[in-house]
C-alpha cells in the first residue's frame, strides 16, 4: 500500500508480528485526545414529491419514522364534508378554451383533488 501511518499503540501478537517480520520495535506513545463538539446543523430537505409533505418531513427527523400525527377532531367534525367547485383553464390556446375542471376540497383532511370530467370532441365539419 505504500501509505505511511502513524501507530502510536498495539496489543502484544502485533508488537510481536512486527518485531519477526520487520524488525521494528514499539514503544507505546501517549497521544492526547482533547473533546471535540462537532455542532451538527439538521436542516430538513425540501418536500421532493413523494407522499406527503408530512411524511417527508417525518422521515428526516427519526431512523424509524412513525406516520404524522391527525387531528381526529377535526377529521371528525369534517367527516364527507367538501367543497367543490367548478373551474375553467384560462389560456392562450384555443385548445384550451373549453376545458373544464372540478376543484374538490376535503375539510377532514385538507386535501385537495382537481379532475377534469371527460368531455365529448365536437367536431366542425
């Protein structure tokens, strides 16, 4: 390997390997250790997408992630509770003019799920 090394302290089979096979003897060397703090900063990524904001966050904070915790009170209380509204996209292409979504909102779980119902082409002969 041809790295040179610094060993300041061994057991008896290796001092004695050493001292057959190099010829080298050791002399234990005292090496004084100080207390080193290593201030370690935990920034939590960035949401990438996957699962939950919730999720992600909660599988940076622990080795074993545990799900987040939900307000059952308010899941409750907003159990089949949502508000639907109905959108159209606003664009420059005249593709686009005619499309229509459905914005839905869950109170419960403050998700929300946009859909675009299926329409039938018309076409202009």
């Amino acid at each position: 390997m041809n790295r040179p090394f610094f060993l300041y302290d061994c057991d008896t089979f290796t001092r004695s390997y050493y001292h057959q096979r190099y010829g080298a003897v050791f002399n234990q060397v005292p090496v004084e250790l100080g207390e080193r703090k290593v201030e370690v900063r935990r920034e939590i990524p960035s949401y990438n997408g996957f699962g939950s904001p919730q999720d992600s966050k909660q599988n940076c904070l622990s080795l074993i992630p545990q799900p987040p915790k939900k307000d059952v009170m308010k899941m409750l209380e907003n159990d089949l509770k949502i508000l639907r509204y109905a959108a159209v996209m606003e664009s420059r292409h005249p593709e686009d003019k005619n499309r229509k979504f459905i914005i839905s909102y869950s109170l419960a779980k403050d998700e929300m799920q946009i859909y675009e119902p299926h329409q039938r082409k018309r076409w202009n002969h």
